[in-house]
C-alpha cells in the first residue's frame, strides 16, 4: 500500500468513526452504511476529479488489503460489494 493509499484509507475512516458510531454493523443494512460514508467519498471524489463510484471501489480494495480495519469498514466493504456492482453496472 502507497503512502497516498494509506493517507486516502485513513481520511475515510476517520470519517466513519466520527459519522457511522452509532451504527451496528451487524444490524445496519450496507446500503444505509454506504450512504453515510457517501460524503466523504463525494469529496475525494469531487477533489481528486474521480466519479464516486471509483473512490468507493478504490475504499473497498484497500480495505481488503489492510488486516485491521475496524468493524464497520470491513462490513460496509465485504457486504456491499454485489450492491456496489449493481450500482455500477446499471
């Protein structure tokens, strides 16, 4: 992982401990889980000139490459990736 992964994966999950605390990943649907990580994504998104949809796949690659990930990151990235699919292919 690059430095620039490494500052892309912090600056995300940062975000989702402030926003996303009071989620239970086990009893939250991904797709509610997504959409409070979604500002974020847009403003990378926005700042780097990318769509949002990269900047999601690009979070969810890295978050299968770092072993500790803390809870929700890892199930918002396992458990929406068919829902992330759907979406890129509609």
């Amino acid at each position: 992982m690059t430095q620039e992964d490494k500052d892309f994966f912090k600056r995300v999950t940062t975000y989702a401990e402030k926003h996303c605390k009071d989620l239970d990943p086990k009893k939250t649907k991904s797709s509610v889980q997504l959409d409070k990580l979604m500002p974020v994504f847009q403003e990378i998104a926005n700042e780097s000139g990318q769509n949002v949809e990269d900047v999601l796949v690009r979070y969810m690659d890295l978050s299968m490459e770092t072993p500790l990930i803390f809870s929700i990151s890892r199930t918002v990235n396992l458990e929406a990736a068919e829902w992330t699919c759907s979406i890129l292919s509609a």
